[in-house]
C-alpha cells in the first residue's frame, strides 16, 4: 500500500502517541516513586532484609505495581503510533523498519509486565512467604526486565534508521534523537554482565545497569513521545494543505 493511500485515522493516532508520555510519566511516579525503586534494593541485601522491605512497604509496591501492569500495554500503543510515522518515511506497510518497530515495542512489553507481575506477587504473599522466595521473585523480575533489553534495541536501531533516512528538509525527528538512540543501545550492553555481579557499577542496581542504561533509555522516550506528537500534527497539517491544493486544481480545470 502506498503511503499516501493510508487510512486517514488520526484521531486515533494522536491517542495512541500521547500514550507515550503516559507511559513515562506514569512508570516514573508508580515505579519509581511509589514503589521505591530510585534506587533499587540491591541484590546483595540478605533475603531477611528483602523480606522486610516487602513487608514495610506492601500497600505501596502493591499499588506502584498494579498500575504498573496496565500501563505497560502503552509502550505498546506508541510504538504503533511511532511505527505509523515511519511508515510515510518507508515504503508505506511493507516497510521492514517500521515492522520491526511495533514488534519491537510489542514484544518490549513482555518482560515489563512480567516482572512487574513478580514485584506484585511479592507484595501480595509477603506474609506468606519465606524470605529466599522473595529474594526469588526479586532478583528474577530483575533478571528479566533488564536481561531483555536486545528486542528493545532492535526497536531503538530502527526508529534511528528510518528517522535518518528521512528526505524532507526539516526531519520529522531531528538526528540528533536518532543518534541518542544508538548512545541508549549501546548502553544496554553492559547490562548482559548483571547475573554475575552483586555489587560495583555492574550489579543490577549499579552505575552502568540501573544510574547509565535506565535514564538514557528513559530520555529517548521523552525526546521520541514529544517529536513523534509533533510529526503527527505536522503530517496531518500537510495532507490537508496538499488537499487544498489537489481541490483547487481540480477546481480550475473544471472551470
């Protein structure tokens, strides 16, 4: 299908990119505030001390994590409004960039929600449970947010690929956002070595994991939900300035 024959949804389309600031602002305040993950446990605190935290702070990694779970699915939402706006600089649908793309932000879902499910078992069965079975359900739904991070890069790589690739004098998405994409890929890397480390910069709570590869990954989605809101209003003024246009030639010839 060709780009310009797309469906002209964009209602639905500004929906879907504003889910991306919903998605930030909400994991930053639920997760990170709420649920008091700036900054993590570490993974060397003994099974009693997990416990305990469990246990002090139920009701608020209850909540942080509940809310958590249903806002994961907006990840995916904007990631198929990313992907829409790739498709007008690809070969509309059969664009290999933007399929990877919303696969990418599809399957990225996964283990957030998966580990954000474990965070919340935790919480719920605290009581319940010994202490090394909250050090499981931990340091696990650490293990998978983090150790994931490779089909979040592939989706990164080809936002940055495609918004390079843009023709029009004025990008949708400046360069300089696609070159903070591969600075956030490339600090993903580090995070392969956290099932070997308990402390230092490479433990899961550490400086290249959790102070490096979260807030570069985190300001790529600022920077991609602000221009991403703001390509869409510009391809919609476009379309309708060339409508104009299209109807007053029509016009002319008729006349």
């Amino acid at each position: 299908m060709d780009s310009k024959s797309l469906p002209r949804q964009y209602g639905m389309w500004k929906l879907m990119t504003w889910t991306g600031p919903l998605f930030f602002i909400g994991f930053f305040v639920m997760w990170g505030l709420l649920a008091l993950n700036f900054p993590p446990m570490s993974p060397n605190v003994p099974a009693e001390g997990m416990w305990q935290h469990y246990k002090d702070n139920q009701m608020a990694i209850m909540i942080g994590m509940s809310v958590c779970i249903v806002l994961g699915s907006c990840y995916m939402t904007f990631g198929s409004a990313v992907s829409r706006v790739m498709r007008r600089i690809e070969d509309g649908e059969e664009g290999m960039l933007s399929n990877l793309e919303m696969l990418g932000a599809t399957i990225t879902c996964c283990p957030i929600i998966v580990a954000c499910g474990l965070w919340l078992t935790g919480s719920i069965l605290v009581d319940s449970l010994a202490p090394e079975t909250i050090r499981m359900l931990y340091i696990g739904a650490w293990m998978i947010i983090d150790l994931a991070y490779m089909v979040t890069s592939w989706q990164i790589i080809a936002c940055s690929v495609c918004f390079m690739r843009d023709k029009r004098e004025k990008k949708l998405v400046p360069n300089y956002v696609s070159w903070w994409g591969f600075v956030t890929v490339a600090s993903f890397f580090p995070v392969s070595l956290i099932p070997f480390f308990k402390t230092g910069p490479f433990a899961f709570d550490g400086l290249f994991n959790f102070w490096v590869a979260f807030p570069t990954w985190y300001i790529w989605i600022v920077l991609m939900s602000f221009f991403i809101i703001k390509a869409v209003y510009r391809l919609e003024a476009e379309e309708k300035a060339g409508d104009r246009v299209s109807n007053m030639s029509s016009s002319a010839a008729t006349a």
